[in-house]
C-alpha cells in the first residue's frame, strides 16, 4: 500500500513539473527587425518582446513589448505545448477588450523564436500584433 501511494505522490509531482515546464517554456527578451510594407510600413522597426514570468495563482504568464525602444504592449500569454495565445492588458500599441486575443504556433530552435498565426479574434486589432510577429525570426538578446 505504501508503494503505491508513493508511486501516485510521483505521478502527481510529475504532472505539475510538466504543467509548470510546459507553461515555462518561453523567458527572456527576443528582438525582431520588420522591414514590410504591410500596414504602409507603419510597424518597420526594432521590436523585442520579453516574457518575464508568471502571473501567481495562474497559468498565465507575463510579456511586455517595445518599439524602437519604447515600451507599447504590456499583456498575459498562455503556452500550451507549442502554442501561444497573446492578451493584451495596456499600452499605447495595445488591442484591449473582449475578443482581442492572438492565437499563435512558436518553434525555439536554440536562441532563434518564430511565430506562425493560427487566429486573431478581432482582425482590426491583430493585424499590427501578426505583421511584427510573423515577419521573420526574433533573437533571444536576453
């Protein structure tokens, strides 16, 4: 009996390490240049966006993102596997309100980060958020 309950206390511990890793799979800041004419080439630029950890008490985590230096987009992602959903919480850049969330594939090849667009719930909004996150590859920086 004691096996048993020591092998489900493993299983347990097991599950929340890979939630928790799951979860954590994206940290520190990655910088893009976007050279387009999407958008008139209103969003050419340096862009980062740095992932700095989680909300607590939830499964959500923490990104703020510049242009050209200057702080736009403070918002909430959540990863699952290799997925990412971006929301928006404030900033001049933002895209705020009900149904204003990206949706989005990621590959981490060592420091190299690049997003594919599954969906944006709100297209007037997204279309900024897929054009810099689309347009090439971001460089982990730190």
């Amino acid at each position: 009996m004691k096996r048993f309950a020591l092998a489900g206390s493993v299983v347990v511990a097991l599950g929340v390490c890979s939630v928790a890793l799951a979860a954590s799979t994206l940290s520190g800041t990655y910088r893009t240049k976007v050279h387009t004419t999407a958008l008139h080439g209103f969003v050419n630029g340096t862009w980062t966006i740095k992932f700095s950890g989680m909300v607590p008490g939830s499964n959500q985590g923490l990104y703020t993102v510049t242009d050209n230096g200057a702080v736009v987009i403070h918002g909430k992602d959540t990863i699952k596997g290799s997925k990412i959903s971006f929301k928006d919480t404030s900033g001049r850049d933002s895209c705020l309100g009900a149904g204003t969330t990206g949706h989005y594939k990621f590959k981490l090849k060592g420091s190299k980060l690049k997003f594919t667009k599954i969906s944006e719930t709100k297209k007037s909004c997204g279309q900024g958020r897929a054009v810099v996150l689309t347009s090439g590859t971001f460089t982990k920086v730190g």
